[in-house]
C-alpha cells in the first residue's frame, strides 16, 4: 500500500488523535495548515528556518550555541514598561548601542562653563582630588583647595580666592585685595617680606580692632592673617579677619 487517503483521521476508539508510532514525515514544499494547534511535549528540531506570523508565547529559552548564548543578528527590542534581566550571569550588549532605544549619547562635561563634548568615556581626577567609596556604590570626590602664590615689587596684590591658602612676597611697599570668593569660605594668606616691606590692606577687609594691624617691615619676617568671606556681591566684598601673628 503506497497511499491512504481519508478527509479525516482518529485513533480506533475515536476519541483522540492517531499515533505515530514512528513520526511524521511533511514531503518539500507542503506544510502543516489549519486553524487549531500543534501540541508538542517532547523536544522538537528543526533545521530549516522557522516562520511565526503570530505571536511567539515561549516558557524558557535554551540554547542557543556552545558556549550558552542567545544570538539576535537585529537585535532584541524591549517593549515599554519591560525589562531584560539575568537570573545569574551578565547581559552583554554589543557594538555602539545605536540600535537600541532610550540610550542618552552622553554626558556633556564642561570646564569653566565650555562644553569638553559628550563622546568623552572616562573622568581622570589630577592628585588634588581623593576618591573615596561608600556604601551603595556611592564615591566621595574631595578636592583639595590649591595655594595661590602671589609675589609683589610694590603695588596692588590681588589674592585670587577660588584658593584657599596664599603667599605672598613682598617687596616695597604693598596692598593686598582680593577678587571672587563665596561666602563662608576660610582663607589664609602668608606674607614673607623679601627685603624692607610695608604691607597694607583694602576696604574689603575688616579687622576686630577696627584698624589695620601694624606688620613687621624688616627682611625675613613673616606674618600670617586668616579670615572669612563675609560677604560678596554688589553690596561690595567683606572679610573678617583674624589678628596677625608675626614671625621673624
């Protein structure tokens, strides 16, 4: 017998599917059509490619290749509000990451309010910076204030106050100011005379005596104020300052 042919066909009781026992054969160029399911509970392979024209509804996935991976050659897309997650190992993601969606290109730095660009992969801090590591993953920059070193033959001296710490060598006869600040901020400047000097002070500072302290002139000595940024701004700069030590 070389054909059996029957518009339907049921297991002897009628009541199920036929089996068979040695599986099914589907001849080049047919195909399975109908509009109920194909239930398979065993393991299945194909080795031609698959069309789905629905939707594909799977409980698990596994492998894949040799070395246990899930290869997409377009890509996987993720709908929204959904995620992708490992139980245990690591989601690699390939190439730029121009295929997937909802990826920033970057974060703009900047530097004295000029943008650097975005492309940059990597933020290098000089040795005035410690990093440190906290808890959930949270790191601590701390910037170390810089020295301003500042050196006068006489006349005006500006002490630049995005520095913390100041030294000045003076010669003749010299005036100290200062530029910028933020309030609350504590300076120091150190004044080494470098032969005979007379150092003075503008109005932006205001001692606890209410006059200018009287600094040693001769050569070698060396004094040392501190004070706080009282206040900066168009209502003018105000900072209180310490009483002198003076050494020689």
């Amino acid at each position: 017998m070389s054909k059996v042919r029957s518009d339907n066909i049921s297991n002897r009781a009628d009541d199920g599917a036929p089996q068979l026992v040695y599986g099914a054969e589907v001849p080049v160029g047919y195909g399975i059509t109908g509009a109920g399911f194909i239930n398979v509970s065993g393991a299945s392979t194909f080795s031609g490619n698959v069309t789905v024209g629905g939707t594909l509804t799977y409980e698990d996935v596994t492998n894949i290749d040799s070395v246990g991976l899930i290869t997409a050659r377009s890509g996987i897309k993720v709908g929204a509000g959904q995620s992708i997650s490992a139980i245990s190992g690591t989601i690699y993601y390939y190439g730029d990451g121009s295929n997937l969606d909802g990826v920033v290109s970057g974060i703009e730095l900047q530097q004295a309010g000029s943008s650097v660009g975005t492309s940059l992969t990597a933020i290098n801090f000089a040795s005035g910076a410690t990093l440190t590591t906290g808890s959930a993953g949270i790191s601590t920059i701390t910037i170390a204030a810089g020295i301003g070193t500042e050196a006068s033959s006489g006349g005006l001296v500006t002490l630049d106050l995005t520095a913390q710490d100041h030294k000045v060598t003076a010669t003749g006869i010299t005036t100290l100011t200062v530029s910028g600040g933020t309030e609350g901020d504590s300076h120091t400047v150190r004044i080494i005379n470098s032969g005979i000097a007379t150092v003075g002070f503008s109005t932006y500072f205001l001692f606890p005596s209410g006059s200018t302290p009287t600094l040693p002139t001769g050569d070698g000595a060396i004094s040392l104020i501190s004070f706080t940024v009282n206040q900066v701004g168009a209502a003018g700069t105000q900072l209180l300052a310490g009483a002198s030590l003076n050494f020689s």
